[in-house]
C-alpha cells in the first residue's frame, strides 16, 4: 500500500502519524495536572477502560474485490451535510491546551469540512468560534439554573449560525473526578467560560441538617424531561441530547420530538461503571429505527473505530480527547492534521473492508472477538 496518509507541513514531527500519538506528545506538552485532568475519567475509570476494551473485541471482516471509484465519505444529518461522517465533540476550556483555543480547532475544522460541537464551557466567545468556521457547528448547551440566562444562550447561538443546539443530559453535576484531584487540578487564571460572564450569580441557600448539599442543592435546578418541552418551544433549532445510553431514553427523546441523540457516557468522565457507549449503540439505534439521528462518542482514535460505530449504527462520530492534544501540541495545524489522519484512515479501513459509501457499511461487516 502506498503511504497516503501525507503530512501537511513540515511542522508536525515525523513520528507523530495516529491520534494516539498526539496522546503520548501531549502528555509531554501539558502540565501535569492539565494532563491528568483531560487524560481522566471518574472514580476508577471502570467506564473509561470498558470505552476502549469493547471498541477492541469487535473486529472486522473484510470482504474482497470490491469495486471501490465510487467510493466516499459525504453523509447528510439533520438536513446538513457533512463531507465526512466525523465531528467534534465539545470539549471545555480549550485555553489549557492552546492560547488561540477554541478558535484554532473551529479554524483546523472548517479547513478539514468537519463539523463542530462548542461548548457551553469554551473560553472563546461562541460567536467568535462560529465565525471561524464555514462548516456545520452546534452549540452545546448546558442548562443554567436562571431559565432566562439559558434563553440568552440558545438565541446568541441562533444568531451566530449554529444549525443545531446539543444539550448535554448525563452530567447535572460533575462525576467523582478523582484523578484530577489527587494532581490538584483547578482552572488557571485566566481561563474561564466566558460565555457565562453574564450569569446572574446564584442566590446562596442554606442547607439543615436533614438535607444533602446534592439532592436539595445542585441537582435541585437540574433540567428533566419536562424541561425539554420549554426548550423545545423556545427555539426551532434541533435539539440533540448528548449523553444517552438507554435505548428507553432514546425512544423518549424520539416521541417528544427531539432531533436525534449523542450515544455517549461522557468519555467515561461522569457515572463510573456504566456500559460503554459501543455497546449501547446498537441497542439505541434499534429502538429508535433507521430516521432518527443518531451520533455516537467514546475512544475514538482510530479509522477502525470510526467504522465499528458507523457500522453499528451511528451517523456521525465525534472526537473527544484527541482534539485536545492535538492542539495542545500542534494548536491549528495539530487539529487538522489529526482529522485529516482520521478521515483518511476511515477511507483506508472502507476500502479494505470493501464497503466504499456510508450506507454500505453495516453489521454485516463486524465480527466480536472471541477472547
Ligand atoms: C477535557 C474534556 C472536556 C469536556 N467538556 C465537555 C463539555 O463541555 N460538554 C460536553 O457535553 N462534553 C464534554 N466532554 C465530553 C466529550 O464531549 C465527549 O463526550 C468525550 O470526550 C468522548 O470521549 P473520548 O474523549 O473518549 O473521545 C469533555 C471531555 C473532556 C475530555
């Protein structure tokens, strides 16, 4: 086979090619605490591992000799069209990789014709990111206590382009992160969600002995279904839910009109312990049929794993973590260079595989491993 996968500057060391080495770059580039938190996944990382250990035991089956010119990658979701079937998933606080943040992913996106998640958590204006890019980008949304503030958030996205609002669901409040806190890790100066500058502070409450600080108090103004259906009267953007795992909670989201869902666990970084997002994707997908928009996140590092999850059912697939080491060693060009890796090892396993189009990819193509 010959080497397709080029290097676009010179700028990128030669023994970085694969998305798990701007992993073991990263960890050279970041302070430690940084790393530990980015790197980390809740409690004992029991859904972290199982991301990867169950992306592992499936396998794929060649079939040979197939007639690939026509071959390509291009997909349409929600009515928008994406040059490929990869995303990125939003990741907060991108400051602590790069200085240019946010934008220098939103800038490698729109060169690479991959769409965006931002995060209600970035450190760069919303509309500034969006301004950076020409191609498909979604505004991840985390409800705020203040229904008004929310609002504001979900109109700015709306003038500011985005085709789609993600709300995120499974992280009300944050997972035991105990690896980021045993390298004592808190936000630097500097780094902030500025998009939350404006947020009304809180009104203090006062807890009695027979209440618990989680319960009574931060998941007390943590959104529910019902809360959906004010959203989804406010705005005539999708809405996407980031954070299913349940095939029930897929149906639902489905008869309440929403637009599709993010099979996801967060990267491992909320619940520990839960099922991996692969194994669930299947099952979602058969809850909800072939017309729903499903997308799928976790592990994704590899053209194979992009694959196993379109061949399990996913529409789009969106990538976590590698983004940020990506732009914490390389910033712009890093991020681009790691798409541009991950699209081109996609179009690398279809041809191998002998499945050229999206569509022709399916279970069909996936053996499990027997270990
Ligand atoms: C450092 C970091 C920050 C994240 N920030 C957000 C966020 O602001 N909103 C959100 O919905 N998900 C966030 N996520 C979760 C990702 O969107 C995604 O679900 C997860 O990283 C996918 O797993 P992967 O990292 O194995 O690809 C974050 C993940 C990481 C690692």
């Amino acid at each position: 086979m010959t080497d397709i996968i080029k290097v676009p500057l010179m700028a990128i060391p030669q023994d970085l090619v694969c998305a798990t080495d701007y992993a073991r770059y990263a960890k050279k580039h970041l302070p430690t605490d940084v790393y530990e938190y980015v790197v980390g996944g809740g409690a004992d990382e029991i859904t972290l591992q199982r991301n990867r250990q169950k992306l592992d035991e499936i396998l794929i089956l060649p079939s040979v000799l197939q007639d690939c010119t026509q071959g390509g990658t291009q997909t349409t979701v929600l009515g928008q069209r994406f040059r490929h079937p990869l995303m990125l998933a939003p990741v907060a606080f991108q400051q602590l990789a790069h200085p240019q943040a946010e934008l220098a992913t939103a800038e490698a996106a729109d060169v690479v014709e991959t769409g965006m998640m931002v995060s209600t958590l970035a450190t760069r204006s919303l509309e500034d990111i969006a301004a950076k890019t020409a191609q498909p980008k979604w505004f991840q949304l985390y409800f705020q206590q203040d229904k008004a503030f929310t609002l504001s958030l979900v109109r700015r996205a709306e003038l500011a382009g985005y085709s789609a609002l993600v709300v995120t669901v499974d992280a009300p409040l944050h997972g035991i992160r105990n690896r980021a806190q045993r390298a004592g890790f808190v936000l630097p100066d500097g780094v902030e969600a500025v998009n939350l500058k404006d947020r009304p502070p809180l009104p203090s409450k006062s807890f009695d002995p027979s209440q618990s600080i989680v319960f009574q108090g931060m998941m007390s103004e943590a959104p529910t279904w019902e809360t959906f259906r004010w959203l989804k009267q406010q705005t005539d953007l999708p809405i996407v839910l980031k954070g299913i795992l349940s095939p029930a909670d897929a149906l639902r989201a489905q008869d309440m009109g929403l637009a599709g869902v993010v099979v996801s666990n967060h990267g491992g970084r909320t619940l520990d312990c839960m099922p991996s997002s692969i194994e669930m994707l299947p099952l979602v997908r058969e809850a909800v049929g072939p017309d729903f928009a499903v997308l799928y996140d976790g592990a994704i590092e590899r053209g194979t794993d992009t694959f196993k999850a379109l061949a399990l059912g996913a529409d789009l697939v969106c990538i976590g973590r590698p983004q940020f080491y990506a732009l914490a060693v390389a910033g712009a060009l890093g991020v681009a260079h790691l798409l541009r890796v991950m699209r081109e090892e996609l179009e690398v396993t279809m041809s191998l595989a002998g499945t050229p189009t999206i569509n022709s990819i399916t279970s069909d193509a996936l053996r499990y491993s027997l270990v």
